[in-house]
C-alpha cells in the first residue's frame, strides 16, 4: 500500500514515458530552413562518404573492409555498379 507522498510503479512508468515522449518529440522536429542553392559541380560528385562519381563518369567506391581472398571488394563494387547502372570498366576500388 502506499501512502499519498509515495511514488508507485505505474505512476513513474507513466512520469517516464510522458518525459521520454516529450524528448523524442522535441529532437523529432525538424528546423525550417531556406532550401540552399545546389552546388555547382566542379569536381567529383559525392553520393556520400563511400560512393564518389568524377566529371567523367568514374566511380570511385570506397571499402573500409578487409579481404582475405573472398572477393568482397569485387563483390560490393559489382553491387554499387548494378544499381548505379554504371560501365564497369570506369569502377574503381579504393581501400579507407
């Protein structure tokens, strides 16, 4: 039994859950901004950290895996390649 000063389990489940909510809400919500100007393409285009394409349709694939003779490095090369839809003989690997 508890007394009237006394926290009970559901209501600090219920505390919780209401400032667990509260915080996802706050960090949910995103800023408005004014959309920036797309950047001129001077140099190689980066998709994002691992896929690099240069102005002459190369692309650079970037693995931070290491091979032992499996082929991995082929491997997700021939797969970033298919789904780009890119010549494969303008792929290259690079190791991070």
């Amino acid at each position: 039994m508890s007394s009237g000063g006394e926290r009970n389990r559901r209501s600090f489940l219920v505390g919780a859950a209401a400032a667990g909510g509260g915080l996802a809400l706050g960090f949910a919500l995103p800023l408005a901004r004014a959309p920036a100007a797309p950047p001129a393409i001077s140099g190689p285009a980066e998709l994002n950290c691992w896929v690099v394409i240069a102005p002459d349709d190369t692309v650079t694939i970037r693995i931070a895996h290491a091979e032992m003779g499996q082929g991995a490095i082929t491997a997700l090369a021939m797969l970033v390649a298919e789904e780009l839809q890119c010549d494969w003989t303008k792929v290259d690997t690079a190791l991070v």
